[in-house]
C-alpha cells in the first residue's frame, strides 16, 4: 500500500512539474510575442527614424497632408465664393439709384446697421495653426535641414 501511494505521489509530482514547465513556457512565449509587438508599434510610429531613412518620402507626405488639411479646412469658404455671382473687372458697377432725402440736405444720414461679424473659415484655420505654432516651425527647421544636407550631398 505504501508502494501504492509513493507511485501515486511521483505520478502526481510529475504531472505537476509537467503542468508547471508548461505554464511556464507559455509565459514565456507570451511575453516574447508582446515584446515583440510593442517593439514594432514603437517602430511603427517612430517618426524621427522614418524621416532619418525616407526623407523625401516623408517630406512629400508632410506636404501633401498640410493640402489636404487646408482643403477642407477652406472648402467651406470656396463653396460660398463660388455660389456668389462673379462680375467682370472690366465693367464698371451698376449705378447706385439716388435716394431722395427729406429736408434741406444739411443733416447726417443714419449709419447702416452693423453686419455681425463672422470669423471666415481661413481666420479659424490660422487661428487653428497658431496654436501649433511650435510645431510648425520645428517641422520647417527640419525639413530646412534636410534640404541643406540633401544639396551638401
């Protein structure tokens, strides 16, 4: 009986340490996998080494996103200017009819009511820029810097 046992334990033990080793390797496994995953992320978005190896490419992208972005940012303005009639810069503007005046011609006429005032879609778009400010002038140095080195070349 005792045999019995002593067999069960080892069985026991064995299969436990075999359990162990495998939970173990699949932790293993596991974090290899996600430091491997984080490493090509940080790749990925690592923008100082994808300018360092393509600059050009990233230089096109850089001016192609900034038209994109100011595209729509002023669409909206290019729709209501090409809504409104266009006139010639030739001719001359239609004559004004004259507003006949009460009295004796001596009085200030009352100033017409103020327009409310809109902010247009391209003071919004600076104002939007300006606050990337920094950013915008580091990118400038940057791109300045590789044109410079790409010429020195």
């Amino acid at each position: 009986m005792t045999e019995k046992l002593e067999a069960l334990q080892e069985k026991v033990l064995g299969t436990v340490e075999e359990a162990t080793s495998a939970v173990r390797d699949t932790v293993t496994n596991v974090k290899e996998t996600m430091q491997e995953g984080v490493e090509s992320v940080k790749d990925a978005v690592d923008v100082p080494a994808h300018v360092e190896r393509r600059p050009w490419l990233m230089f096109g992208s850089a001016m192609l996103g900034g038209f994109l972005l100011m595209s729509a940012l002023t669409r909206g303005e290019r729709a209501v200017a090409s809504a409104m009639p266009r006139r010639s810069t030739m001719s001359m503007p239609p004559p004004q009819p004259k507003r006949h005046t009460p009295g004796n011609g001596h009085h200030k006429p009352s100033p017409a009511p103020a327009a409310p005032e809109q902010e247009s879609l391209t003071d919004k778009a600076s104002s939007l820029l300006s606050a990337f400010e920094p950013e915008v002038n580091r990118l400038k140095s940057l791109a300045l810097g590789m044109a410079l080195g790409t010429v020195r070349e």
